[in-house]
C-alpha cells in the first residue's frame, strides 16, 4: 500500500509546475522548427539554410513563449 503523501509535499509541486513545463516547450519548438527547416531542405535541395532558420526560428518562438510565461506567472503572484 503507498504512503500518503504529506500536504506540503504537494504544495511544493504546484508551486513549481509552472516552470517545470518550460524546458520542454523551448525544446520541442526548435526540435520541430528544425525538423520543418531540414523537411524544407530536402525538397529545394537547400542544404542547411533551410535548417538552420527552423533552428533559430525554434529558437525564437520558443524564448518568446518562454518571456510570456515567466510574465504571466509573475503577473499572478500579484
């Protein structure tokens, strides 16, 4: 049978889920802007122009994503 889990455990966790989730969105937006760059490469035969704009758009959109979310959940603790 698991333990129960003590209250301040969770508070801990919800306190910190806000941030958790942004590593992975700013990996995933250059993953997939890479992929859509290098998808772009082989069908002009561009080679790497194509992927390295999905890289740094990836880049971009992701630390934009990234401000807004920082911004909103300090506009919160308010």
């Amino acid at each position: 049978m698991p333990k129960p889990v003590r209250p301040e455990f969770n508070q801990a966790f919800r306190k910190a889920s806000p941030y958790l989730n942004m590593g992975y969105v700013l990996l995933g937006s250059i993953v997939f802007f890479g992929f859509v760059g290098n998808w772009i490469d082989q069908r002009l035969n561009s080679k790497p122009i194509g992927l390295l704009i999905g890289l740094f758009t990836g880049l971009g959109l992701g630390f934009y994503h990234l401000l807004k979310a920082i911004e909103q959940i300090e506009n919160k603790k308010q």
